[in-house]
C-alpha cells in the first residue's frame, strides 16, 4: 500500500493552491493526480510570470525537500485534484520519478530562458501555443482542430510579456491564417506552421 500520499485535495480553476514563502502547509510535497497547476511569480507592479506547468504525474513544491523559501505561486489552471505526500515517507520509485521531474523542469526552465532571450514575441506565443495544446486546457472541435482555452492575460505570462502586446502577435496570428480566436480560447490552425515559428530565432 502507498503510505506516502496523506491526502487527495481538490481545487477550483483560479485557486491558489501555494503561496511564496516557507513550505507548507504542514510542509508536504504534492503531485498532480487531474487537471493542471500553474507555477508562476508575481512582481511588485502586478506582472506575472509563468514558470512552468505541472501535469498529471508531476510534483511541484519541492523546495519541502530542501528546506528552501518558495518563491512562486501554485495555481490550479483547470479543476485539479493533487495529492499530498509526505517527503519522508517517498518510495523508492517516487524518489525516481521526483529526481527525474526535477530534471525535466530545469530542461523546461533552460529552454524558455533561451526563448525569452533570443526569440521574438511571435515565435514565443507559437511555442506556448503548442506546449498548451498538450495540457488539460486543450480541446478538439469537431473538424479535429486543437484548441487551448486560455486568456490573452495567461498567454502573456507564459511568454514573458504583457497582454495588451500579446493581444497584437495574436491578431497578426490570425490574419496570417495561423490561429483563430474566440472568447477565452484559441484554435491552432495551421500547427506545422506554429511548429516552424516556434523554432525560429529572433
């Protein structure tokens, strides 16, 4: 029997699941079970940032491990049920896959420093698109377009810059047939397309 996991807490879309600060509450390390939780930092002036996304399968709050100050947000993106686990009590597989996880996040956090700094706002928005349609937050129409249901706001943390430019690129996506925007959502049109760009250096 796995004793490691304590609990299995449910959150609703927009829930702060984590605040910056010392670990806790009482000091747990959680892993994704449903749904999608973002990791994102918030400066003085408001503008956030978006660190990664934690999948089904994947921790988050590993800082517990180390005794280290969380310096980020945890929020649930979609309904998210995440499960509590005590760190001491981690299997030998669970301490596989935490180490594993860990490196894939550095790999994830290694490849958008590299984007930040040597793409333009356009590439980037094609590489958050695309990295969004494998989440929770995508969808298929009927004519098996994939979508992400996801706010100009929230695309704008996800590429480092401000909504109202994002708003723009994602015009100019639009008119170029790449993408097409509704009400909280966007369709990937042209995917091949948005996998060149999203390659493409500045």
């Amino acid at each position: 029997m796995q004793t490691s996991i304590l609990d299995t807490l449910t959150f609703d879309p927009g829930e702060i699941i984590l605040y910056p600060g010392e670990p806790g509450p009482k000091d747990l390390l959680y892993r994704v079970r449903e749904g999608l939780v973002r990791l994102q930092s918030v400066d003085d002036e408001g503008n956030a940032l978006t660190l990664r996304f934690v999948r089904p399968g994947e921790y988050f709050g590993e800082e517990v491990i180390s005794g280290g100050e969380r310096t980020y947000f945890a929020e649930a993106v979609t309904e998210t049920k995440v499960d509590a686990l005590a760190p001491a009590q981690l299997s030998a597989q669970e301490m596989t896959d935490l180490v594993q996880g860990l490196v894939k996040a550095l790999s994830q956090t290694y490849q958008t420093i590299q984007r930040i700094s040597g793409q333009r706002l356009k590439n980037r928005i094609a590489a958050a698109l695309l990295d969004l349609s494998r989440t929770p937050v995508a969808f298929t129409e009927k004519n098996g377009r994939i979508g992400v249901r996801a706010t100009h706001d929230e695309i704008a943390s996800a590429v480092g810059s401000v909504r109202e430019t994002v708003t723009k690129v994602i015009g100019e996506l639009t008119r170029e047939g790449y993408i097409r925007s509704g009400y909280g959502k966007l369709v990937l049109e042209n995917p091949s397309g948005l996998e060149r760009l999203s390659k493409e250096a500045a």
